[in-house]
C-alpha cells in the first residue's frame, strides 16, 4: 500500500512540475468531453420536449386527413373531407368518442394599433377536450356560437403578449381577424410546442364562422380529429372510422382509400427518433476530438519518457521494478485525463446553461452521459497511455543512466 501511494505522489509530483504543459495536454480532452456533454444534453432536452408534446397530444387520438385520388396510376389532386363526414363519424361512433373537424389558415390579427399574424383554427367545441386545453382566463366558445356562426374568438396563450395587451384585459375586448370584428371570449392556458406545433400561437373559432365569414365559404377540412376514451380502444376506433367514412365516400372495401388515419403522436415520434439519431451523429463527431486528446496525452508522454530517461534509470539502479515503472507513467496519464473530463463535464453543463439561457433551446444534462464521459476519458488515458508507459518500464537501467 505504501508503494502505491508513493508511486501516485511522483506522479502527481511530475505533473505539477510542468503545470502549463499539463494544462495544454489535457485541454483536447477537456473540450471533447464539454462537446460531448453538451450535445448530449441539448438532445435530451429536446427529446423530453418532443414526450411532454407526445403526452398533451394523447395517445389516444387519431388523425383523419384527405388523401389523394388516383386517375390512371397518377395522383390528379386531393381528395376531400367535408364537414359532413365529421357529423357522420359523431353520430354513427359510440357514446365516449369525441371528434373535432379542424380548418386552418393564416391571418392577421390586430387589436388598437397592434398587429400580429397567427394561424386561425376554426373547429368545434370539442377540439379543446380532444387536444387537452385548458381555459385561463373568460371560457369557450359552445355549440350555439357554432350554429349561429358568431364571431367570437378564443386565443392560445402567447396572442395577448403579441398584442401587446394583458391577458385578462383582452377578454371581452374585440379584435379583427382579417378586417372581421371577434369578440374575445376566452384565453387559453400555456401549453408549449414541439417542432411544427405551437397551439399557444393560434386563434380558435367557430368552424361555422371560419368557413363561411372568414374563409369565403371554404367547405374543406385539413382534418378530422377522433379521440377515444383510452388507448386501448384505439384499433376498433381505427376500423369504425374506415368503416363510416368510406360509406360516406361510397368507397368498397376492396378499394383504395381517399383518406389517412394517422395516430398523432405518430408525426413526434418520427420528430423523437431523427432528434435522437441527430444527436448520436454530432455526440461522435464530438466524440472524435476525446481521440485527438488521447493522441495528444500519449505524444507528450512519449516526450515526457525520453526527457525523464535518466530519471527512470536512476530509479531502476536503487531497486523500481518495470511494473512500478509503468503503473506511475499510466498513473500520470489516468490523471490527465480524468481531470480533464471533469474540467470537460463542468464545462459541458455551462455550455448547456448558456445555450438554454440565450437561444431558449431545453437542455438536459443526463447522469448517464457523465458517467459515459467521465469513464470514456478513462478509457482514453489507460489506452493511449499505456505504450509510453510500457516504453519507460522496458528500459535498460545502464543505458539510462548513460543517456544525454
């Protein structure tokens, strides 16, 4: 025990001699690690984003959408979904399904002298229970609004600010949608986004009064949600949703569909599974500069061998053993190593803070992924430093003491 604690000692003792050459050899892998972290980190917050975005969306929903008609082989245009074939899948599915028809487009909305443009939803009651949104402040709009085409207006949470008005004081205000006057009802809570959906930046109306007052009496919906009362039920609500719409579009059974059923978490998990693939992609390419500094610690401890020479037959003349030898030459590069890692990790977690705090991108730093680069830079520093230790421990003493 007390030859491997003086063993460590002259190791560290020989680090500390040549401090500044310390320092820039294990800067390689200091940034390596701190890349490593910090793509790591970004991609684990975006992918807990895209699971909090997959939860709020329910897996419990389907998508209906228009799909493409085919004339001759060839796709001649899409085909249509109607509000009618909403009506049919409400009154034909069992008590407990919900449906929300949904058209969208982009408008501008101003208030007093403030504009901004956002998506207008126009869509039913419903659409708020099947999506999970919540009232802040005011209420939604009902099904006696949607009959009697009203102009009322419900807005996701981030309008008000784009307004330039508080929440509370724009309920029960009116606004103009396309030139149109709404009047405010409600304010929805926060619910935050992932990738193409961001629910906080759109106005909801009456899909009655989207179609016939806003929209110049567009009769085609961009979709038809469906959502069942549990997950487990989703398959029979597939074959039920088939079932009614084809008999809507008087299509056999035997025919192509002009239509999609499409799970909506379906689009995020895609969204989830190219993140995760673009991160492992850039966490190596960080991962090759752990590699140069490995090249690097083992460079400058081959030098440190050849300088140190007659030191190393010194210390054979008064009776070190090859293994001695070589256990403090891989003591020193373990250190170098090691302490940069952790310099890298403190870096990595700063790095992802002041991405976090300037660009407002999630970062998430894994404990997993400190411990893989902790013991990676480990790995690094027993691999590259086992050559030069192996190199100062198979040296002939007498030569070593004759060398200049």
């Amino acid at each position: 025990m007390f030859i491997i604690k003086e063993i460590v000692v002259v190791a560290l003792a020989s680090i500390r001699a040549n401090v500044l050459r310390s320092a820039l050899t294990t800067l390689g892998i200091v940034i390596g690690t701190a890349a490593v972290i910090t793509m790591v980190a970004l991609g684990e917050g975006a992918q807990r984003a895209v699971e909090q975005q997959i939860e709020s969306l329910g897996t419990n929903v389907l998508t209906l959408r228009p799909g493409q008609e085919m004339w001759r082989g060839l796709a001649s245009g899409n085909t249509r979904l109607e509000e009618d074939d909403a009506i049919a899948l409400r009154n034909q599915l069992a008590a407990g399904y919900m449906v929300a028809p949904e058209v969208e487009s982009r408008y501008q909305l101003s208030y007093l002298r403030y504009n901004s443009s956002n998506s207008v939803v126009g869509t039913w009651p419903s659409y708020f229970d099947v999506h999970n949104h919540e009232i802040e402040y005011g209420r939604l709009f009902d099904e006696g609004e949607v009959q009697g085409r009203r102009r009322v207006v419900v807005l996701g949470s981030n309008i008000p600010e784009d307004l330039q008005t508080p929440p509370g004081l724009l309920v029960g205000r009116t606004i103009q949608i396309r030139g149109i006057a709404f009047e405010v009802v409600g304010i929805l809570k926060e619910k935050g986004g992932s990738g193409w959906e961001q629910p906080d930046d759109r106005a909801y109306i009456p899909l009655s009064t989207a179609m016939y007052r806003v929209m110049g009496g567009r009769d085609r919906l961009r979709s038809i949600f469906v959502a069942a009362p549990s997950p487990d039920e989703i398959d029979p609500l597939w074959a039920d949703i088939d079932r009614i719409v084809r008999r809507e579009h008087r299509i056999r059974p035997t025919e192509d569909a002009d239509f999609n059923i499409s799970q909506a978490s379906d689009f995020l998990e895609s969204f989830s599974e190219t993140q995760q693939t673009f991160t492992l992609l850039l966490a190596g390419i960080a991962g090759v500069s752990l590699l140069v500094g490995g090249i690097g610690i083992m460079n400058i401890m081959l030098v440190s061998v050849t300088e140190r020479t007659r030191e190393i037959g010194v210390r054979k003349a008064l009776g070190a053993t090859r293994k001695t030898i070589l256990f403090q030459f891989l003591v020193e590069a373990l250190v170098l190593c090691v302490l940069g890692g952790a310099l890298g990790v403190a870096g990595g977690f700063g790095a992802s803070h002041l991405v976090t705090n300037t660009f407002g991108t999630n970062a998430a730093v894994a404990p997993e992924a400190v411990a893989v680069a902790l013991g990676f830079s480990a790995a690094i520093g027993l691999f590259f430093g086992i050559w030069p230790a192996r190199r100062a421990s198979i040296l002939d003493p007498i030569d070593a003491l004759r060398y200049e």
